[in-house]
C-alpha cells in the first residue's frame, strides 16, 4: 500500500480550521489536524509545499519513519508552524493504521486504562455573581471539574471572558484587537472569586484557572499562595514558559498544583519542567506537539516524574485532534485531565465524529481509526476568514504577553 494523495484543506465554519487528508492506493484515507490559531495559511502553505510532496509513494504503515524524516529530515527543526504539519501526517497514518487493522486507535496504543476521560468545561462571566451560575450550569451537565474566569474590576476586557458564553471565541478580528492588562488589579481580584466559588461548590469540585502567561515567577508564586485554602486542581500558564527554570522560583513558594504546555512543541520545551519536577501537569496536545506518536513520548517521560497529563482542547483544535486526544488520554497510564470546549454545531457537521459526552467523561469513537472525518463538500461552503489572536499591553502602554 502506498500514499497517493494527500490534500490540505481550509474551511470556517465559525472558525477557521485546517486539515490533511491523506488517501493510499487501497482507497483506505485517513485525517489529520493542522490548524494552528491566526496562522492557518502558514501550516497550509508548509504542508503543500514541503510535505505532500514527500508524502506521494510512500508507505503509510511507517509512522515512525515518516515522522523522522520529516522532523530531522527538515534541517530547520521544531517551531509551531512545522510541528502542527508533522503532527497532521502523523494523526492521519495512525488513523490509516487503525482503520487497515479494523481497530479503534486506543487499541493499538495498550487498551482501555480507564473507563471514561475525564474532561473540564470553562465557566467564564463578567463577574462573580454570573460565573457562579455558569458553574451551576456544568454541575448540571455533570461536569465534576470546571475552568474559572472572570473580568477584572477596572480592566475593559481579559483573556477567557468572551461575548458569547457558549462558544468562547478570542480570534475575533483580522487585525489583532488590544487588550491593556494590570498585574496588581488581577492580583487582588482572583483570590476573591475563589474564596466565593469554593464556599458556594465545596470541597469536591475540581477547580482550574488559567493565568495565560501574564505573570512574573514570584507574581506567580504570591497568587499560588493566596489560591492555597481553595485547593485548585491546577493554576495554568503562570508565567511564560520560554524560561523553563523560571518555574523553580514559583515552587518554591507555593503548594499550587502548576499546569503548562499548549504552547509547546516537543518534549525539548518540557524537558527541565518535568524531569526536575517543577510542574504537575503537561498540556502539550496532539495538532501541536507533533501528533500521537511525539505526544505519546512526551506523557511517558512525565509519567516517570509524577507529571499527569492536561491536553489543551480549546476550541481552535478541531474535532480531529479532539478524537485522536482522547484515544491517548484513555490508555496512558498518567492522564489527568482533558480541556473540553464545545465546538459549533458548524463545526461539529464538517467533521462528523464518534466521541461523545456523557456526564463529565467524554469517550472515544470505538469505529476503527480515529473515528472522525471531515465532510469536503460542506467545507467547501465556508471559505477562510483571516482571525487573529489579541495583543496585551500595560496601562502605560508596553507590550506585554497575551
Ligand atoms: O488561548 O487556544 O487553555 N486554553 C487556552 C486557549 C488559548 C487558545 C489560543 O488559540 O488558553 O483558550
Ligand atoms: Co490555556
């Protein structure tokens, strides 16, 4: 059997999303993720020009092979851009294997280690009064852990808190929206929401907050210790993570369970956080880490440092990397937590897919491969629309993380 096509295709069905097709000459095809958020024509572009290419010939049963060559073989190494292209090849031959072997994907990683995934949803409002109702809401749903957001007292907007409730959406603009962001206001208000949430919920809701890299290390550490009487599952993105010592002085100070990575690439971007036990849970995620074969290594290197894993499922990944995640997070022996947005139901029509929802676990497609496709025609009808993500800036002006 041998890859005779490969296709990248661009569609927006209320967001833009970016895949690869891949069909062998038995007429077995299999898909992949590549959508990387305000720079889907980047990925686009290095899959048809340097990756298809390559592709045609080849033996789709040699992921391993195909992902060295295209990792070592690019002499320009890792990056997002390149990554995202990698990790879509490599999604799409794992569910070309699966569908050749007749097996759901999970099978061919070890089976089943657990009987559901369990996911989080995020509550985001305004204020406190309306995000505690949005709690009320995923309690109902039976989610047993939810994400916390709220607007900052005397900032105009902040990240997580969008216009629309259900589909929180931050690429809003084609020219990127500014946002002006306060350390001291943020650093004061936080501690409060929790204070209210954990006393309304109790003690056995699980609890996350994501700080979305806007902290300095001991800004980080001085709110890990005021959020330690609300006991959080985990506090996300502290700081910027290009630094990976930088976390060492956070944990130093604090008892706050720490998540990052959906922002890296390879296991190079980890290394120092897990192997010197400076995080507790790793978000790196399928589209953007190099699909399953490179995530797979990355969750098992931390699973020898009691590092759990917390895969990124914001809404920018499409329900191709949503399905081959949780194929993952089902039979790793070190899952945690898996990030669960709900996409469109635009999108969910393009990439028609068998996992599903049920009472605070999502469970992965049982059909052989992947379990997920995407439907051409209909996404043929939803041409790309240029989105960006917002910038940040200080009060006085200078640029700061988003
Ligand atoms: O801002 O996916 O934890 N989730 C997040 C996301 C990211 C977006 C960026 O494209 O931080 O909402
Ligand atoms: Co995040």
């Amino acid at each position: 059997m041998r890859i005779v096509d490969a296709r990248v295709i661009v569609t927006c069905p209320g967001r833009n999303f970016v895949t690869l097709k891949i069909v062998t000459s038995d007429g077995v095809t299999g898909v992949g993720d590549a959508t990387l958020n305000g720079r889907e024509l980047s990925v686009a572009s290095y899959l048809s020009e340097h990756v298809v290419p390559a592709l045609i010939g080849r033996d789709p049963a040699r992921i391993e092979d195909t992902w060295q060559y295209l990792y070592k073989g690019a002499y320009w190494r890792r990056g997002p851009v390149t990554m995202s292209a990698i990790a879509a090849v490599d999604t799409a031959l794992w569910d070309i294997k699966g569908k050749v072997a007749g097996l759901p994907v999970h099978q061919l990683l070890g089976g089943r280690s657990r009987d559901g995934v369990t996911v989080y949803g995020h509550a985001n409002a305004v204020d406190v009064d309306a995000v505690l109702s949005e709690i009320s809401a995923y309690i109902d749903l039976g989610y047993r852990a939810v994400r916390v957001q709220t607007g900052i007292p005397g900032l105009a907007s902040t990240y997580g808190v969008g216009k629309d409730r259900t589909f929180y959406e931050p690429a809003d603009a084609a020219i990127a929206t500014e946002n002006t962001w306060s350390t001291e206001a943020y650093l004061a208000h936080v501690p409060t929401v929790f204070a209210r949430v954990r006393d309304e919920f109790g003690p056995a809701l699980k609890l996350l907050h994501d700080v979305h890299h806007r902290l300095t290390p001991i800004e980080a550490a001085r709110l890990g210790r005021s959020l330690e009487p609300y006991h959080l599952t985990w506090m996300e993105d502290p700081v910027p993570a290009e630094l990976q010592s930088g976390f060492r002085e956070i944990r130093r100070h604090t008892t706050t369970p720490i998540a990052v990575g959906e922002v890296f690439n390879t296991i190079w971007d980890c290394q120092e956080l897990i192997t010197d036990q400076l995080i507790d849970y790793i978000r790196t995620t399928v589209v953007h880490a190099g699909g399953l074969t490179h995530l797979r290594r990355i969750f098992d290197l931390a699973a020898l440092y009691h590092v759990r894993s917390g895969s990124h499922g914001a809404t920018d990944l499409s329900p191709i990397c949503m399905s081959a995640a949780l194929h993952l997070d089902i039979s790793i022996p070190n899952f945690g937590l898996q990030e669960y947005m709900r996409h469109t139901p635009e999108t969910d029509e393009v990439f028609p897919h068998g996992y599903r929802y049920e009472g605070g676990y999502l469970h992965p497609s049982e059909e052989p491969g992947l379990g997920v496709d995407i439907d051409e025609e209909l996404a043929a009808r939803y041409p790309y629309r240029p989105a960006a993500l917002p910038v940040n800036r200080l009060e006085d002006g200078t640029m700061h993380s988003w």
